[in-house]
C-alpha cells in the first residue's frame, strides 16, 4: 500500500450507559405546569435518565468505552474521538481523561463540539484518520448531561432533555464499510438552537428547528445515501438523532421508509440526549439482539450550530 492509498474503516462494537435515575413525565409534571399526555403528544417521550452525583460527561463516556471495547474484543486503541457540548473542563478535554481512566497509551484524544449532530462529525473525523492511516482503531464517544445545562422551569425546553453516553469501536478494514461523511451547516439557523449565559441554559427555537426538518431534513438525507452510492432500499436501520417523534415521523415518512426497515426510537424511554443519542440508540438495540448483523444503517444528526452530519455504515457482522 502506497503512502496515499486510503484504506477503508468498520465498526466492531457498540457500547452505551445511562444513569440509573430516570425521571418521568409524571414527576416532571409536578416540577412544571405539564403532564404525561402534554408531553408525549408532542416529543414523544415518557421518561428520560438524569445524572446523579457520582456522574459526570466523562464517566458515562468512559463507562461507554468500557462496554464498546469489551463488545469488540479489543484492549487499546490510537484515537479517541469524543462529542459533547456539556463537558464542563476546557483542558485537560475529555477525550484526554478517558484516555487516562482506560489507559490508552499514547492514544490521539480530540473533542468535538457540534451539539446533536456530534457523533456523526467525531465518526467521520475517526474514519478519515483511519483511511488516511493516522490511526488504526478508534474510541468513537457521544456523551452529554443535559440536565446540567437545563432551565427546569421552561416547559419548552425541560420535557426533551437527558443524559447518557453511547460509543462504537472503529477499526482499519480492507474494503470501506463506512461511507465518507455529508456535513455542513445552515447559517441562517446558527442561533435557532443555544447553550449561553451564566450558568449555562439549552435554549431553541421550536419552530425554526422543526421547519428545516420538514423541508431541508429529507434533501439531506438524500443526499448521505447518494454519497454512500445506495438508495434508501438498502439500508436496514435508520438512525436519526432523537430530538422529538414529531420530527422522526415525518423525516421517516419523507423519505419512503417501509415497515422492513427499522428505525431507532429510543427517544420515548431515554429523552433528547443530543450528541449521544444516536450511538446511545444503536448500542441499546444492538445488544438487544434487534439489529441485523452486516446490515446497513443511515446515521444522521442535527441540531445545535445549525449543524447536520451523517453517513451510512454496515453494523458489525
């Protein structure tokens, strides 16, 4: 193999972790003017994991790495790539402490902040690297606590937020089975979603967010699976960030999707938990048992910047 020859990437394990308190609409509903039916008619939700004290952004990536890697058999990796936009230190970055906490020797450690569209970004940055023979194996992380970051008197904004983490071990492979990554951003949008002031406060604007996803959100889609070379008949499973059911549906029906197709709904039992919810939905049905092995799946996430990513990639065989 010459020097710029690029090779291709895989995935080969999925990892995940939320914090044992999980909050229902029902006692969400005695903090804020609410209820279970105000709230699932329209996010979809039914309850959601909040942190507790012995949490942190860190500790659920690291205890999300743990998982991935023992699902990959793996012990060492040469690049870790994590997205939140609720980690608290600016340095060390906490792509940095889990290297520590796993004993990563002289693993690469870079944090990426594009809010819900993170993972998607972090996935192709570890890709690329990989392609380009930078790395070898890869720690891919989305981990977030929204509820740091949550004003828990805002109906708006309170009903969606949660935390977890959710990651996926990339390795080198001989032929791609990860396409080249679609990303981008709607500058007209930068401000519709927020994290400002002092404390810090998730703020957005509901109806310029859901807009975009029911007139731009399918044409970008599209566009992930004609870079990937497939049509929407090939893949298997779609991932789409779990922001609300309300914007799903309708991408889903926007899109042609049949009822062989699966489709990540981990919203309605783990909240929005931005750009940890895709690899945090992927991982839990993974091991469930309920994705196909060597299937294909659409990743595609947006949010926060007014950022969107995505690509197409076959699950581990």
């Amino acid at each position: 193999m010459s020097d710029l020859e690029l090779r291709g990437s895989r995935l080969v394990g999925f990892g995940h972790f939320q914090p044992e308190r999980v909050l229902t609409n029902d006692e969400l509903a005695t903090m804020v003017e609410t209820s279970d039916e105000w709230i699932r008619s329209r996010t979809g939700i039914r309850e959601r994991h909040i942190i507790g004290p012995d949490d942190s952004v860190s500790s659920m990536a690291v205890a999300a790495a743990r998982a991935a890697m023992d699902d990959a058999g793996v012990t060492q990796v040469d690049l870790v790539v994590l997205a939140s936009t609720t980690a608290v230190d600016r340095s060390p970055n906490t792509a940095g402490r889990v290297v520590a906490e796993l004993g990563l020797d002289g693993a690469a450690a870079i944090d990426v902040n594009t809010a819900c569209s993170g993972f998607e970004y972090a996935l192709g940055l570890a890709d690329q690297s990989i392609r380009l023979g930078t790395a070898t194996t890869a720690l891919v992380i989305g981990s977030e606590a929204l509820s740091t970051i949550t004003d828990w008197t805002d109906r708006s904004t309170c009903v969606l937020t949660a935390d977890g983490a959710g990651a996926v071990v990339v390795s080198s492979a001989p032929v791609a089975r990860i396409s080249p990554v679609v990303w981008g951003t709607v500058p007209g949008l930068t401000d519709a979603v927020r994290v400002t002031g002092d404390p810090q406060r998730f703020s957005q604007d509901g109806r310029q967010i859901m807009r975009w996803a029911l007139k731009d959100a399918v044409g970008v889609a599209n566009r992930i699976l004609d870079t990937a070379g497939v049509t929407l008949e090939d893949i298997d499973v779609l991932a789409f960030h779990q922001a609300n059911l309300r914007i799903i549906e309708p991408l889903c029906k926007g899109l042609g999707v049949t009822d062989r197709q699966i489709v990540i709904h981990d919203i309605e039992v783990s909240g929005n938990t931005s750009a940890a919810s895709v690899p945090l939905g992927l991982s839990k049905a993974w091991h469930r048992g309920e994705l196909p092995r060597g299937g294909r799946a659409l990743l595609f996430g947006f949010g926060g910047g007014f950022a969107y990513a995505g690509q197409v990639v076959h699950l581990p065989e």
